[in-house]
C-alpha cells in the first residue's frame, strides 16, 4: 500500500492488528507517498492499493507542468 502519512494514520494503522489476525498470511508493506507518487506506483503494479486525494490549493510539481 502506498498512501499520504494522515490516511495511513487514521485509515491504515488501527486495522492491521485485525488484519494479520484474520489473515496471517498476508504481507503488508505501507510506504508514505504523496497522491502522484502513489498512483504512479499502482499505474506502474508497484503497488496494490493507492489511498490519495484530491486537491487543487497547490499547483502540481514542475515536472508535472513541462509534461502537460
């Protein structure tokens, strides 16, 4: 999973006691990434599942401009 530290915190870390729990067998693997760097993870089947969100208060990154 990749996500931003707040969704992680609050959406990711109070399951994974029922999590390894319930399935044993599953390996988890969380990496904090901001919203473009984790859907460029799970475009690229580097990851499973992306938590992101939307916003538009900040301008995209540089690199991001140039490629538009």
């Amino acid at each position: 999973m990749a996500g931003f530290a707040t969704a992680i915190r609050r959406s990711l870390l109070p399951l994974i006691g029922e999590l390894a729990e319930r399935h044993p067998l599953v390996n988890l693997v969380i990496r904090e990434h901001e919203p473009a760097e984790a859907l460029a993870l799970l475009a690229d089947d580097s990851v499973d599942v992306a938590l992101t969100y939307d916003y538009n208060l900040a301008r995209p990154p540089r690199a991001f401009l140039s490629a538009v």
